[in-house]
C-alpha cells in the first residue's frame, strides 16, 4: 500500500464515518553500532547504611560482522568475578543494547569478552554486576567510535527515456547512488540505492515529474551510516549524547 492510498483512506475515515485517526509522520528504524574496538571499565559501588552494591568488571568490545548480532564471551579465569554473576554482566549489556549510546536506537552487531574485573565478598550482587555492565558499555562508547547507521533501500525506476536526466537527478538529491540502467519493455529502468529516510513523499514526486508515466518498486537492502552532518541532527532530535560520537 503506498503513500496515496493510505491519504484515501484516511480522507474516507474522516468524511464518511467521521474517525478522526491520529496520523504521523513515516518512522525510519534506525540502528547504532561500534566501528573501533575498545576495551572498558564498569565499576559500580553504592554505600546507603545497610549492605552495599558492588560490581566491577572489564569488557573488551569488537565491532562483529553485519547481521552477525550480540556476542558474548566469557573470558574470566581465577575466579576474579564469581560465576554466578556471569550471567548478570551478559543480561545487563544485552538491556543496554536496547538503548544505544547516541540516540536511543539499537545498539548492534557487537561482540563483547569479559576478561577481568573483581568482586566484594558481602556486597556483591548479580543487580551490581548488570548495573557495571551497562556502565562499562556506556564508557566503551568514549572510544569506539559509535554511529548511527540507517536503512539503505533498492530502488528501482521505471519510467520514459524522457524523464531520465531529471529523476537521476532525484536520486542524487535524495542522496542516493545510480547502480546501473536498462531498456525494458519500451521503457527506462533506473537501479538505485537510497535511504529510506530520503523516500518518503517519493512517490508524489516521482508523478510529478514523469506526468504520471513513472512508477518505481522499493525493497530493504541493507544498512549503512549516516553522513556526520545528518547523525548530529538525528541526536539532537533525540536529546541524545553527542559526547559519545
């Protein structure tokens, strides 16, 4: 269903069976991920009268593949962080991946080895150990170079040879990238790769400018970071941590 059909429907809502619908603005579903590898401290200590918290651990982080997720290693020998927090350290940076460390996106495919670290006898829990992982996650990010990275879509163009200068040069200002071109069936085919956040309202456009000959087809590729300039919009939107690109 594209962009016009769901204006129809919304029109129709409204006129014949008088819903107001709440409608927003298309969501792009960003990710965030670490380019550098980096190795980090999380130490959480909380005295309040009664029986403390404490949980200290060191986590070295690497960048994994794309697709490949969350990775995690238990890397600790001598007993430094007790087994039965292991568990917890691993929970706890799962929970922060969640949230990511820019804009509150998905932090992904990142691998992530517990190798050091130490514990308190009596105030030591697995609630300490989660809070230190997250906390080892968060200084990691200082370091790591972390970014945003969004969905990166394949776009092909059909439309009149005509029309071709022009929507080439929609796909540039959308800041995508030509792949290629070919005769097919009387018409030009355009192979693209644009961000999904440059496609909304395409559709319009694309009417527009071919006179209502051109159509397209668009279909996930794959992710890709964001220009520095766009990232720092993007955080900004978010209140998000800028310190941490």
């Amino acid at each position: 269903m594209g962009e016009l059909h769901l204006d129809i429907i919304i029109d129709r809502m409204k006129r014949e069976f008088h819903v107001e619908a709440t409608v927003g603005a298309p969501q792009v579903s960003y990710r965030e991920a670490f380019t550098k590898p980096t190795k980090a401290q999380g130490k959480f200590i909380r005295q309040s009268g009664g029986k403390g918290q404490y949980g200290d651990v060191w986590i070295e982080f690497t960048p994994n593949e794309e697709g490949k997720g969350f990775e995690f290693e238990d890397a600790i020998v001598g007993g430094v962080v007790p087994r039965e927090y292991i568990p917890a350290v691993e929970q706890g940076l799962k929970e922060s991946l969640s949230n990511g460390v820019l804009a509150g996106y998905p932090l992904v495919d990142l691998k992530a080895k517990l190798y050091d670290g130490s514990y308190h006898e009596v105030d030591s829990s697995e609630a300490a150990f989660k809070v230190a992982a997250s906390l080892a996650l968060r200084n990691a990010a200082k370091s790591a170079a972390p970014v945003i990275l969004e969905p990166i879509m394949k776009v092909d163009i059909n439309v009149p040879e005509e029309y071709m200068g022009d929507i080439m040069g929609q796909v540039t200002a959308r800041r995508g990238r030509v792949d290629g071109m070919e005769s097919r069936s009387g018409a030009e085919v355009i192979h693209s790769y644009v961000p999904l956040a440059e496609m909304f309202g395409y559709a319009t456009t694309l009417r527009s400018a071919s006179q209502g000959r051109g159509t397209f087809t668009m279909t996930f590729d794959h992710y890709e970071a964001v220009p520095k300039s766009i990232q720092a919009e993007i955080i900004k939107k978010n209140g998000g941590n800028p310190s941490a690109e």
